[in-house]
C-alpha cells in the first residue's frame, strides 16, 4: 500500500507563498525521513492542507519538479524522487554555474543518453511502461497549443522512457540533465511548429517501442534530439 503524507503552512515568510510551500515540502521530507516513491497528496488535498489555493500548490509543485524533489507518474500521481537523483542534479547545476556550462553543452551529453534509453526501452519496456508513454504521448499531444503544459508533458515522456529502459543510472544522470535545460525549453517549445515536430517524434519513438524494435527507436530519438539541439542552439544564439 502507497504511504502518504499530509502537510500544513508554516509561518508565514517574506518570500513568494509558493516558494514557502515548496520549502516547508522539503523539509517536512528531510525532518521525517520520508524516503523515495512515498506518494504526495493531490493538489486538492495540499491545497486544503495548506491553507492555500490549488494555483499556490501548482507552483510550488513545478519548483520542486524542476529541483528534482519529486517526480510526476502519469496516471499514478506524484512522488518524492530518489533522493540520489536529487543530490546529483544539485552537484550538476553546480558544476555548470562554476564552470559557465551552458544549455546547449548540457544537451550534447543528454543526447546519447536518450539515444540509448530509447535502445534500452525497445528491449525491455513491460506493458505497463508501454501504457503510461502512450499517456504521456496523448497528454503532450493535447496540449501542443499550451507552451507550459506541454514542457510538463515532454519532461513526464522523456523520464517514462528513461523509467521504461530499466537501468537505474542512467535515470539517475537523465532527470537532472533534462532538468536543467528546462528554463530554455519553454523558449524552443514556443518556436513556430516545435511543439508539434516534437509530439510528432515522441509518437514515432513510442511506437517503436511498443513494437521493440531497437533500431527504429533510436532513430526516431537521434531525430528527436537533432531538431531539439538545433532550436536550443537557435534560441541561444539569438540570446
């Protein structure tokens, strides 16, 4: 049975109230030890908890995602993520700050890494990881005209798929990578046609790994990130 956990509002601070949600969410996990896959309550329930309203609780929820405190299963709800992902993606952003690493170098190291997780999910994705991408892949379809909502969707596809390949490590230096290109995603995703290049490429990598077959797979990835690479380097240079 999935544990949950309820919350409730701190004293009230100077800072945004959803930036003093996502705070008192981190360390209610940190002061009870809370360990990765415990279920987060639903917006509804936070929102009752809190004191707030649900737009607060969606908020505070993206920072946490974008963080890496907690992870979005599609149709399962959202879960507070291996906190060895979370201390990497710290050590990543880190590392890329000090050293002046931009976007686009991050991206050159996400892509052979999604190449082989499409290889990887091709061989080895269950039924039930072949239903929750095509959820994923619906979802992101719905809400090509929505920039926003369907980043969420594309980061939910490419952690699925990541989840799908069935090697803990390389979900562990995938969720940080995508992570931090995400500022600059809702810049490429609003770009003429991109969205719907994407969700076009997210289907053809799905059904090649529903059908598991490798080869197709990767290819339909390598295109993915090829068109992906080349707007993140459009909108930067442009910067």
């Amino acid at each position: 049975m999935e544990k949950t956990v309820s919350f409730e509002l701190s004293k009230i601070k100077r800072n945004p109230l959803y930036e003093q949600v996502a705070d008192d969410i981190i360390q209610k996990i940190i002061d009870e030890g809370l360990v990765d896959g415990t279920k987060i309550p639903s917006e509804r329930d936070m929102s009752e908890q809190f004191g707030v309203s649900r737009v607060v609780i969606r908020e505070a929820m993206k920072v946490l995602v974008k963080n890496g405190m907690v992870v979005v299963e599609p149709g399962r709800g959202t879960f507070i993520a291996d906190q060895t992902s979370v201390s990497l993606h710290k050590a990543l952003d880190l590392v890329c700050r000090i050293q002046g690493i931009d976007s686009y170098k991050v991206m050159e190291v996400r892509i052979p890494l999604e190449i082989l997780a499409a290889g990887l999910a091709a061989q080895r994705a269950d039924q039930n990881d072949i239903k929750v991408l095509n959820a994923c892949v619906e979802e992101c379809e719905t809400n090509l005209k929505d920039v926003e909502k369907f980043i969420a969707s594309d980061e939910k596809f490419h952690l699925g798929l990541a989840e799908a390949a069935k090697n803990e490590l390389l979900l562990a230096l995938l969720q940080p990578l995508v992570n931090l290109i995400q500022m600059v995603r809702a810049k490429t995703a609003g770009l003429p046609n991109a969205a719907m290049s994407a969700s076009h490429l997210h289907r053809k990598v799905y059904e090649a790994i529903k059908n598991h077959d490798v080869k197709a797979a990767q290819e339909a990835m390598q295109e993915h990130m090829q068109i992906t690479g080349g707007l993140l380097y459009k909108v930067m240079s442009e910067d």
